[in-house]
C-alpha cells in the first residue's frame, strides 16, 4: 500500500515528531528499543530488540544460535542467508520489527570482549558475511541494524575511548562492512557505537554519518544511537543521528529484566534527562536553535523505513525454535568448528570409552555476557551430547567451574563443586580417549585480560595429557588462547561459542558424522605481544586515547609485514580429508578477473575446501600488505571427486586509499595467491590491473 510518508509528517504535531524519534517504555515489556507511533495518523509503533545470537525479548526462550565468529568461520555466506532469515522469523515471533543486529566490527585486539559477536580480524570475510547475513534478516519484512558504527573494537573504556584511526584504515579496515551493508544489503538501520573516533563522539560524527554514511553512500534508512550512546542533542540531530535509544531511564529499561544494582559499573554515562532527543529537542526548535525540517527529515526516515518492511501492513508471525531452526543451530556449530591440529585421532573410529573432562563441560556454551544473551528451549552439554553416543562417557571437572559472566541470564549461583585434577586424569588413564573441554569467558563492558586460559585449565590438559591414550582438546573460546600443551595433545578444536546445541555438535565432529568445517577468522598469535595492540597506547589507550597506529595492518596483515610466525594462522582449518590443488589459471570477465582454481580430493572420505585467494597490491605506490583476502569459494567433494573452483576478483579489489586524492585502483603488476590459508598459499600468479574504468 502506498504510504505518502510527506502528507502523513504534515499532519504531525512537532510533539509527535519527536516521539517518532527518541525511545519509550514498551508497553508489553519485550523489546530492548520502542517507539510508540501515532495513532490518529495511523503510524504503528516500531519494537527494536537485541541480538547477534539469538533473541532476547525479557527473559523470553529463543533459538541460542552459535557466537558470529563460528558463522564468519564457516566461510559460508549462504549459510549467513540462511541464520539471518531464522533471526528474522524469531524477531517477528516476538512481535518485534527490529533486529539490532549484526555486529561488524573488526577483530583489532585479540582479547576484545565482544569478538564473539563480531566476524573476523578481515574486513572482506566480515563484509561477505555481514552482507548475507543482512539478506537474510531483511528478506523476512524484519529491519537489519548493522553495528556499531564505526571502530568499536574495545570494551574497555568504550564510551570514551577516541580510536585515533588514519582515514585509509577507516576506508580499507574499519569500514568496508558498513559501506557493503547499505550499498549491497541496502541495510534499514545503522547503530552508532559509544566510542569516540578522532576526538568526535559518533553519535555526534557529522563527518562519518552524515557525509560518509549517508551522502557518499546513499544510505537511506535510520541511524540509531546505541543505548545511552547519544552524546548531545544538537549537534547529534545536525550530524545525522535519526533515533535516540533507548529514550527512558535505566530503571525503566525492560522492568524486572535487569536489577539497576547488578549492572556493571562500566555503565555509560547516563544523561541528566530520560531523552536527550525528548524535551531539549524540543525547546532547541521551539527557540529557533534548531530547524523543525531537521526533525522532519529524521520522522521520514524513520517512516520510509517502517513502510520498507511493512510495518504498515499485516505483520509477518514468524516463529521460534523449530526444528529447522535447531537444525541450524547444529550446521553453523559444525560448519564453524575449525581443526586445529590432528594427529590422526579425528574423526574417533570405535572407542569403548571417554572421558570428557573440564570444568564447564556438562554446560553448554551458549555465548557471551551482555546484550547478546539468548535463553533457549533446548540445549547440550558436551557430556550430554556424547553420552547419547555408543560410548560409555566418565566425566570429571578437575578444576572448579569457569565463570559465565551474564548480564540478563544470571547463570544459578550454585557451590563450588569440589574438584580434583588427579582424578580427572584418573579417569583419562582409564578411558581409550580423553576430551578436555576448556573455555574463556568473553562479556560485554570488559575485554578478556590476556589470551592464557582461565583458572588452572592449562594445568588441566597438561595433566590429563600425560596419562590418557588419547587427548582431544575443545576450546570454547571467544578467540586466540595460548596453548602451552600444544605438543602434548593429539588433536584441538576450536568450536567457539557453539550456543544450543554444543553437546550434539561436538558429538557429530568427534565421531565424524561431520567434519570441522570452519577456517580461521582471526589469527592464532603465539602471544598477546604478537598483535598490534599490545602497548597500552594502542590498547586500550592511554588519556581516553586508542592509537591506531598500526593502520591498515591488522590481523594477519600485521604479522606479515612485521614477519611474525603465528600458531594457526588466518584462513586455517584442517578437514577429515585431504585436497590437491592444481595449478590456477586467470581470465578477465566483466568486471575483474576469473581465478579457476582445480581441486581434487584426495582422501579417503567426503570434506569441504575453501579456496582463498589473496592479493599483493605490488602496483600501489604507498605501502601495501603482503596479502589480502580478496575472494574465497567452498565447496565439498566425494573421495577421488575434482572439481574446478573459479573465484572472481574484481578490479575495486585493487583499490588503495591515498589520503590526499581517495580512491585509486594499483594499476600494473599485481600478484594473486592462492591458498588454504593467508600462509598456506599454494600458487601465485602475475596480474596486470590496466589503467581506465
Ligand atoms: C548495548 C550494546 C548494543 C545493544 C544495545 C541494546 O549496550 O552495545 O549492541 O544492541 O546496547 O541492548
């Protein structure tokens, strides 16, 4: 139905205008963000509600899907499709129109608090994803909120930290996933972070929202502040913030979900009044400080939005956690799993017995603390998922639990069960194989303190490693750890944050009615030290100061430049099988260049490759990195079956930014590689990049 969205703005009060634009009280107690509407002129009221993993609607049940690191390990954009369309119908099931998520932010410090919810240390893996994952939301008449705009990478501190960030690492690093989401997601609603960038508060970025985001990128739908995120009222509504969240005051905020006393100190600092877009805004147009047309823009935008999924219309049902939604849950947990190491002893043949050891083992990892909690229906622990199995499962704790940091889902306080690390590798000497579920705890409002393991855990595998026929070791981490037992264990997987069905998924990768699908997002240092951020100027900076100074090079680019050898490096994932890859061969095609690369499985069962290719901007005239993911493909092949894998580049994949004129593509001798991860390569080939379109 047509919305003349103009005749409708005409006929509001300005009042009503600013209820459009600045958060209330839900009425029904479930969403995390609510605009209230009105009703004389038939504008609905629009429910916004958290997050990456799942929904969180006041304590309600919802699918706990997997962290989004295992989505963007999974390298499988059509799988993104495929969860953004299930968050969508679980947004919808809720009655909720808005799903504020996904969270793009680049993995820059490894320790990062909400690495779980973000995708990757690489800005072309975190776009693809982003991308799909977008589709998918918005496909289901459910508004995509991508966040948080922009260099949020931090927790400590993070309302305000200044990210002191060059323009070429905003434009080559920071902001790819944000300009991939309007441009190629055509993206509803786009939430500004706590931190400041160059001094600025985002909320406030006239710059970076108004400029960049909106009149360089055409981004035509809201911008939201993050909640209690909006630093002013004037100079926020002149930079382009449409929506101020959540509008009321802490003690309001979804009553009964969160005890104004358990909130972290790391609280944003609250303004003085419930709605920074509420009264002052007000008196800023009454005095004439403030045009009213700027107001009407925002309502517009808001509106045209509300229209874009339907909000006018019958409102999608959507539906919760149905079969096809906890089959889901099961693939991304599988497909983002990444094989570590193997020294054979994966996939397990036929064991009478395991002993599954750890802490936190008879619970599953659903996720991280904060606004991305999901409280599900259903859920398996490791030790319940392989007891189901034909093997008789002992299972041992050895050190006390780790801790679940929670904001919403106060994990039970329950006692300190007693623990023994001696009878935890009583039980690995008697089984045929041990598995040593070991785990991090990764929440919102901190970053983790260092990459060691917490608690005794290292002297956990250790112990079990010296005694059992067989160790297996499950990180369920939020990102890198160290692992000083690496040479001590016969296989590691990492299986992230695996939300419900943890148990059932691990029991489908150790027994191989699954492989490991995963390849690595983010780059396995040795060391803290091996990352840029490991002086406190760059993190978490020093006087409300974060220096970026590392530029672009972040990630694996990083450790290339400065030739650092990590543990597992960008890109790495082992299979059950093993591939050959021949050798590439390029043409051009519409737009860039066609890299066909032959594969064959050379193995002895079915498994997944993915293709990853990388340039070398050697044509560039400033300082380009070694490599950058510029295309990937998977695919999976029967034993003996070859294939041919063609990637596309495209010619704005040879782009650099110089900070005096922009945008220049490196034209000239390029290189291209080929490879199974940023260090495996397996070919290289020259590519010219011709002057002209
Ligand atoms: C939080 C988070 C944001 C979330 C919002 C609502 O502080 O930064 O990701 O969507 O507030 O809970």
């Amino acid at each position: 139905m047509g919305i003349d969205i103009d005749a409708i703005v005409d006929e509001l009060t300005l009042d009503e205008k600013i209820r459009c634009i600045h958060g209330a009280v839900d009425p029904a107690g479930k969403a995390t963000g609510y605009l209230p509407g009105v009703d004389h002129v038939d504008i609905p009221p629009l429910a916004l509600v958290d997050g990456p993993l799942g929904i969180r609607a006041n304590g309600e049940r919802a699918t706990a899907f997997p962290a989004s690191v295992a989505l963007a390990a999974s390298w499988r954009p059509p799988l993104a499709r495929r969860f953004g369309r299930a968050l969508a119908r679980e947004t919808a099931a809720y009655g909720q129109d808005v799903i504020l998520a996904p969270g793009v932010n680049i993995v820059r410090t490894p320790q990062g608090g909400r690495n779980f919810e973000y995708y990757s240390e690489d800005p072309h893996l975190t776009k693809r994803t982003a991308v799909a994952t977008i589709d998918g939301i918005e496909s289901e008449d459910v508004a995509a909120t991508v966040k948080h705009y922009v260099a949020n990478n931090q927790e400590t501190n993070r309302y305000e930290v200044s990210a002191e960030v060059s323009e070429r690492a905003l434009r080559e690093i920071y902001l790819p996933a944000f300009r991939a989401a309007v441009e190629e997601a055509d993206v509803t609603s786009v939430m500004t972070a706590y931190n400041r960038v160059n001094g600025i508060p985002m909320s406030d970025h006239e710059y970076l929202v108004s400029d960049v985001l909106k009149d360089e990128w055409g981004f035509d739908g809201f911008v939201v502040s993050d909640w209690w995120g909006t630093r002013s009222t004037v100079e926020a509504a002149r930079a382009g913030l449409d929506v101020e969240m959540p509008g009321i005051r802490v003690e309001e905020f979804v009553p009964g979900e969160v005890d104004v006393e358990d909130l972290p100190e790391a609280m944003p600092p609250l303004p003085d009044v419930p709605a920074l877009f509420g009264d002052p805004l007000r008196e800023a147009v009454e005095s004439g400080e403030l045009d009213e047309a700027v107001i009407d823009n925002k309502v517009k935008r808001v509106l045209r939005s509300m229209a874009s999924i339907g909000c006018f219309d019958e409102q999608p049902e959507g539906e919760l956690d149905t079969p096809a939604h906890r089959e889901l849950a099961r693939d991304i947990a599988t497909e983002g799993a990444v094989l570590l190491q193997n020294n054979g002893t994966l996939p397990l043949g036929d064991v009478d017995s395991l002993a599954v050891i750890g802490p936190n083992a008879d619970t599953a990892k659903l996720g991280g603390g904060g606004s991305s909690e999901v409280s599900p229906f259903v859920q398996t622990s490791p030790v319940e998922g392989l007891a189901v199995r034909d093997v008789n499962v002992t299972f041992e704790r050895g050190v006390p639990p780790v801790t679940e940091s929670r904001l919403f889902s106060n994990a039970a306080d329950e006692d300190v069960p007693e623990t023994s690390i001696d009878d935890a590798a009583d039980a690995a000497a008697e089984a045929d194989c041990a598995v040593v579920v070991v785990q991090d705890d990764a929440a919102e409002f901190e970053d983790r303190e260092d990459l060691t393991l917490l608690g005794q855990q290292d002297d956990l595998v250790e112990a079990v490693a010296e005694v059992a026929d067989r160790t297996i070791v499950v990180l369920r981490t939020s990102g890198p750890v160290t692992m000083p037992w690496l040479d001590l264990v016969d296989a590691v997987l990492e299986t992230w944050y695996a939300g419900q069905a943890d148990g059932e998924a691990l029991a489908d990768l150790l027994f191989g009615d699954a492989e490991p699908g995963g390849r690595l997002p983010i780059t396995f240092g040795c060391a803290a030290d091996d990352y840029p951020t490991s002086d406190d100027a760059a993190f978490p900076g020093v006087d409300d100061e974060a220096r970026y100074d590392e530029g672009i090079f972040v990630g694996y680019r990083y450790f290339d430049e400065h030739g650092i050898i990590p543990k597992f490096p960008f890109g790495h994932g082992l299979s059950y099988t093993s591939f050959a890859y021949g050798q590439p061969s390029v043409t051009r095609s519409e737009d860039g260049l066609a890299v066909a690369v032959p594969v064959e499985n050379t193995g002895d069962r079915h498994g997944k490759a993915v293709v990853q290719v990388y340039a070398q901007k050697t044509a560039a005239p400033l300082s380009t990195p070694e490599r950058e993911l510029v295309g990937f493909e998977v695919t999976s092949l029967d034993e003996g079956e070859q294939t041919s894998l063609t990637v596309s580049v495209n010619r704005s994949d040879f782009k650099y930014y110089d900070e005096g004129s922009g945008w220049k593509v490196a034209t000239g001798k390029n290189s291209l590689f080929v490879g199974r991860s940023s260090r495996d390569i397996v070919a290289k080939v020259n590519v010219s990049i011709a002057e002209g379109r």
